[in-house]
C-alpha cells in the first residue's frame, strides 16, 4: 500500500514540475521583445567598445540624441543626465506595443558581458515590472539615505546608469519629467523610487546583488575577472553572481578599461587577443604615394647615449621617406652636431625637415605643443608620431604596424632589459600615479600579447591628427602645475575619452637609461657597458661575436693561440680616437710610475685604461666578453679578471716601431687590432719565436688570445708605414 501511494505521489511531483516548466517556458519573454537604448551624442572610443560589445552577443541597440550637443554634464562634474531622460520619454511615446521590455543603460562606460537571453531570464526572476541597478553609495543627494529601503541583502541604493523594465511602466515612470537637461537623471529616479506608493505602482526593485548590472563605483574590490571555458566575465566575489553588464560609473573608467580589455571575450588564455586582426588598415598593395602621411616629432630633452644610433634607425624604418615630415627639437647643446649631422647628410630624404635647437630658447613642453600643431595645421597630415631619443627601435616595421593597427593612439610596448620597467602603466593611484595591475606583469613578459586599453603611455606614441583636430585640439595639452608633460598629456586624452592603447603583438625596442651619463669624453657612449649593457654591445662588440663557438668563427693560427672577433669598427675607432683625443702618450721608458714598482722591463708608447677612468668599463668586458672564450679554449681555467693590466699600445716607425721579444707578465693576454694593415698602416703583427709562427695580418677588431709566463715568447713586428694601434690586457685569474 505504501509503495502505491509513493508512486502516486511522485507521478504527481513530475507532473506538477513539469507543468511549471512548461509555464515557465510559455511565460519566458521572447528576445524580439526587447528593445535596447541608449543615448551618446558623438561616438567615442567608449561608445565603439560599447556598441562592439552589444554587437557579440547580437544585441539590436537603438542611439538616441545623435548629433546633439551634449547639456548633461559629465562624471566629474555636478549632478547632471536630465538630458537622457527627456531622450528616453520622447524614444518611448514611439513604443506601443506593451509586451515589449525597454533596457536602457549609459554607453561610453558600459560593456556587455552576456547576452540577451540571460539578461531577460535574470529581469523575469527579479520578479518585478521594473528593475534598477543598485549600488553601495548614495547619489546625489545623501540627505535621502534615511528614505531608501532595506533590502534583505545587497547594495541599498538605486543606479541610473542601467535599468529595465516593461514600456508601459517606464513610460509612466518618465511621465512626469519636466526638468531641464543638466539635472539629475538620478535624483529624478531616486525620488519616484524612495516613494512608498510610486515604487509600489511602478512595481520598481533593484537589482541588489547585481546579477543584472554592476556599477563598479563603491565596488571595485568585490569584481574579479573570471576566465573559464574560453570565456571571460565579471564576477561579483560578495553575492557570487555575474553580472549581465559593467558599468564604470563615476570615477571608475579606468578599471572599466581594464575590464573591458578582456569582456566581452577580447582576451582568453585559450584564443589569445580575438580582435587584434579587426577594423585594421592595411597597407599592403599601396603605393608609396598613398601611404599616409605622417610627422615624426623627435624629442631631445637631455644628454642621452647613442644618439647617433637613434638617427641611424630613423633612416631604416620601413616607410616611404617622402611620406614622412620630421619635427626636431633639441635641447642639449651637447648633441647639436649629431642633429644637425643627420639633417644635413638625410634631410633631403624626407617631405620636410623642421629643427628647433638649444639657442631658440623653446622649453621642452611647449615643444611637444608645437610638435603637434605641426600636424594639427596641416591639411595632409594623417598621424603624428611622437619618439623621444632615448627610444631604441629595434623593429624597422614600427610605424606600418601602428598605422595598420588603427587605433586613435596607440603605443609600441617598449621595455628596459632586466626590469618590469615599460612606456606605460596598467593603472593609476588614488593620486594619479603609478599604479600595478594584475596583468602587468604577464604583458611586459609576453604571457598576455595583444593591444590594451591603458590609463598611461610615454616616450612613443602614434595618434591619428583627426583626435588631435577634434577631442584633443588644446593648444597646451602637456602643461600642468603638478604633474610632468607626459602625465598631463595622458589626463587630457582620459578627461576627452580618448583611449591610450599599448600594444605587444611584436617586439619594438626599448628604453636606454639615461642615468649617469657622462659628458667628458669624446665618445662618451663607450661608458655605457654598465647603464645600456644590451646598446653598449649592439655598438661595440662584433657582430658575429655570438658564432664564434657556434659556427667555429675561432681560428688558431699558432699552438695555444686563438683569434676570434671581439670589437665592432666603431668600437675600434672610438677606442683610439678616445686615446688619442686624451694624448698622453707614454714616452716608452723603462721607468713608468703608472704601474707598481716604477719600472717596465718591455716599454711600449702606449696609454692606460685607468687614465681615461675606463678600468671598470673593461674590466666588464674582460669578464663578460673574454673570459666565456678563455673557459672554453683552455679547459679547467677559470678567471674572474681580477689581476691585469689594461692599455692601447700605438706604433710608429719614427716612434716606437716594433717590440723586442718578451715574455707578458701575465697568465694569458689579449691583443687586439684596432685598425686595418694595408689601409691604416704598413708592416706589423705578432711573431711567437718558440713556434716560428706569425700573424702578420691581423683583422680590425679581431683579437689575438694566448698563454703570457713561459710558453709564448713573442715579439711585435715592425711597423714600417702608418700609425698602428693595439688594446692589450694581460690578465690574471
């Protein structure tokens, strides 16, 4: 009997729930019913990441007060948005079907992270005819606090950037408007809903656990990013829910930025960037005659190394020169003849060349203004890209990629090697500093690739002239009381809406470090193995240095010696050029109160690195540079380069043409040849007596490296035309 009615009861219990769910379906609002609107008066970048977004998930969005000015204020300023209200009440007098649901939401600070079906499934199970986005402060009029109800759980307090509900209750809901359009859309709509009988005829709720709308003001730590499945949302960590929509009301566009980077499903660790390839503007298949055309400001607002290496790269990037105009400013009186070298030998190369220098007296930020007027003012011009000469760009492509890119402003991610230093910021402070955020570090070591909306950018930068004409035509876009040029610049572009991208999709360059640089040399980049260890090499180490183990580059002319390039010809030149410049020639006697004791058995004219305060600079390269060759060509020796003896040797048949046979003072010594024979010189080379072997031809920045006490009595041949110049190290373990 038991068992009868058990199964009685449970032919019931499927019967009942079935009929629910049939109900459920039956009752569920069709998408066709639901109407979207919003209201932008011009299309921003915020507007265009709105309406992308809307457009994933196939959203149908209605724009209302297109071309209109803009009365509503802004989010820094008071109360405003009565302007959206009068625009929704005339929008919904053109509504008369009464089954249709209105959503309408705020634009430039608004993404979509889910779609239609959900966002009607989750109005239905609020239960009510309309619902409100809530939030955790009061605005605008904190004097109503006490008037608002307590829900059972989540936030108290109504929103106005996203609501929804059916037409015929919204449209009794904006009936009564008659304000102006910068009063508060807020106010307006708090006051109906703190109304016992209003809130209870509209049939008005909010949605306090935000599984309809987030506004991230008041919130920002309880909404994480959650990736799963190859999706992305934002979760609401407090009530555990994920919400249909983000809105970065007030103060919170930044971190609506840094979400929108990722939702709706821009970013996936399973995809990568999926719209890195959309709305490009290729290149490809133009003439060069079509390219845009664009003006390149060049900044020099302090001594900086390699300077002459910066215009070099100029010269290799991959755009047609006539299609480029060049503005130069330069403030250092100590790179004048570099600059003015480059447009001399170069500047008929280019459209046009503009060059302020130091004696026209114009300071560093109103340079950048100038900078871009220069384009601003010019019919043709297209973009302006912005590099200060410290920038080392590395890619030849740099200026096609940003073009096809197609960004409003865009910058190549630029790195300092060793560090997590870059050219942007992922966030900011309270105080408008910098800040880090979570994907930092995952961008700048290439775990994340793709272009990010950023708060902050410096050093280089590509904008089309069309923002500069319109949301960023102030003539002093870089001045400010409080914060340097580049700080100013980008609150300008954040204040107009205007979005900074970074991008890492390939590998730009870097920044030199500017620290420290010395100005009392001839060649003061020759000091930068420390600072710009990665520049100093690309200068002055040889160019096949890293195949002489690998594609057997080391050859050994005699036993025990090995000669292999170590020093790029600039390196060479610069070495001697630096020692002759100095010029205080050793007068090649046995009496020498440079080294310890006084007394030199073998005398050579030469000059001691320690002269020039270079001895830690090639010390470094010792240790960096020889010592790896030694380790490997004499098996078991290890050396830290701690005993030695550094010097440029010069031979001149009038001078000191040749050195008598000898043994170094040293375990194994280094010579290298900083000139060429046959061109440089006449005559010269290295003679080993025990072995009767000879290098009478050695190789511009080739090094010769052998054994110095005992085994290697050598002698220096003489040299019979010319001036020839060796840097010799004996070196010690």
């Amino acid at each position: 009997m038991k068992s009868v009615i058990f199964i009685v009861l449970y032919t019931i219990a499927l019967l009942v729930l079935f009929a629910s769910v049939r109900c459920e379906k039956k009752d569920s609002i069709s998408e066709g019913n639901l109407i979207v609107l919003t209201v932008a008066t011009e299309e921003t970048d915020g507007f265009r990441r709105f309406m992308r977004s809307a457009q994933h998930f196939n959203y149908t969005v209605k724009v209302l007060g297109k071309g209109e000015k803009w009365n509503g204020g802004g989010y820094m300023s008071p109360p405003g948005g009565g302007q959206k209200v009068r625009l929704l009440k005339a929008a919904l007098e053109e509504v008369t079907e009464k089954d249709k649901v209105i959503l309408f939401t705020d634009s430039y600070d608004v993404v979509f992270a889910s779609g239609p079906r959900e966002l009607l499934k989750k109005f239905q199970q609020a239960r009510h005819k309309v619902v409100f986005s809530s939030e955790t402060l009061i605005w605008p009029d904190r004097h109503l606090e006490d008037k608002h109800p307590y829900p059972k759980e989540g936030n108290r307090f109504l929103g106005s950037g996203g609501f929804m509900g059916y037409a015929s209750n919204l449209k009794e809901l904006v009936s009564s408007w008659t304000g102006k359009d910068n009063e508060s859309d807020q106010l307006f709509y708090t006051r109906v809903y703190i109304d016992p009988e209003q809130r209870k005829a509209l049939n008005i709720t909010l949605d306090n656990k935000c599984r309809l709308f987030q506004n991230l003001n008041g919130a920002l730590d309880e909404v994480v990013l959650k990736f799963e499945d190859g999706q992305v949302r934002a979760r609401n960590v407090l009530y555990d829910t994920l919400p249909v929509m983000i809105h970065g009301n007030g103060p919170t566009k930044l971190q609506i930025n840094y979400l929108g980077n990722y939702i709706p499903k821009l970013w996936t660790f399973e995809t990568g960037c999926t719209v890195c390839s959309e709305d490009l503007r290729p290149l490809s298949g133009l003439k060069e005659t079509e390219y845009p055309l664009m003006v390149i400001g060049i900044f020099i607002q302090q001594p900086t190394p390699f300077v002459s290496v910066f215009f070099e790269r100029l010269l290799k990037l991959k755009y047609p020169k006539n299609r480029l105009k060049l503005f130069i400013f330069n403030q250092e009186p100590h790179h004048e003849n570099q600059v003015v070298s480059f447009v001399k030998d170069h500047g008929m190369e280019y459209q046009a060349v503009k060059l302020i220098g130091p004696e026209e007296g114009v300071d560093a930020i109103e340079s950048r203004n100038l900078g871009f007027a220069e384009c601003r003012e010019d019919s043709d011009c297209e973009y302006f890209f912005s590099v200060d000469i410290e920038v080392v760009l590395k890619n030849e492509d740099t200026l096609k990629i940003l073009v096809e890119l197609n960004k409003p402003l865009i910058a190549p991610m630029m790195i300092k090697p060793g560090k997590l230093w870059t050219n942007f910021w992922g966030a900011l402070s309270a105080d408008g500093y910098y800040a880090r955020s979570e994907d930092y570090v995952d961008i700048v070591q290439g775990r994340r690739v793709g272009i990010w909306n950023v708060p902050y950018m410096s050093h280089v930068f590509l904008v089309k002239a069309s923002v500069l004409r319109h949301q960023l035509s102030a003539a002093d876009l870089f001045r400010s009381d409080t914060l340097d040029a580049d700080m100013a610049f980008c609150r300008h572009a954040r204040d107009q809406g205007v979005f900074m991208h970074v991008t890492n999709l390939h590998s730009f360059g870097r920044v030199l470090s500017t620290e420290n640089y010395q100005m009392n040399h001839l060649h003061n980049d020759l000091w930068q193995i420390f600072e710009n260890t990665v520049d100093w090499e690309e200068r002055y180490i040889h160019e096949n240095y890293t195949r002489i183990m690998k594609d057997k580059l080391l050859e050994t002319p005699c036993p025990d010696v090995y000669w292999f390039p170590i020093f790029s010809e600039v390196a060479c030149d610069h070495i001697v050029e630096e020692m002759e410049n100095f010029g205080q020639w050793s007068g090649g006697g046995n009496k020498d109160q440079r080294i310890q004791g006084g007394y030199e058995n073998v005398p050579t004219i030469d000059i001691h690195m320690n002269q020039i305060n270079y001895e830690k600079e090639w010390h470094k390269f010792l240790v960096d540079y020889i010592a790896p060759i030694t380790e490997k060509m004499y098996p078991g020796y290890y050396t830290k380069c701690t005993s030695y003896l550094n010097f440029v040797v010069r031979y001149k048949p009038d001078e000191q043409p040749l050195l008598a046979p000898h043994h170094d003072a040293s375990t194994f010594t280094i010579n290298v040849a900083l000139n060429s024979k046959d061109i440089d010189y006449q005559g010269g080379g290295c003679r080993f007596l025990r072995y009767n072997c000879s290098i009478q031809a050695p190789r511009k920045g080739w090094t010769i490296m052998h054994p110095g006490r005992l085994t290697h009595y050598h002698e220096g041949l003489p040299t019979t035309g010319g001036v020839r110049y060796i840097a010799v190290s004996f070196i010690d373990p």
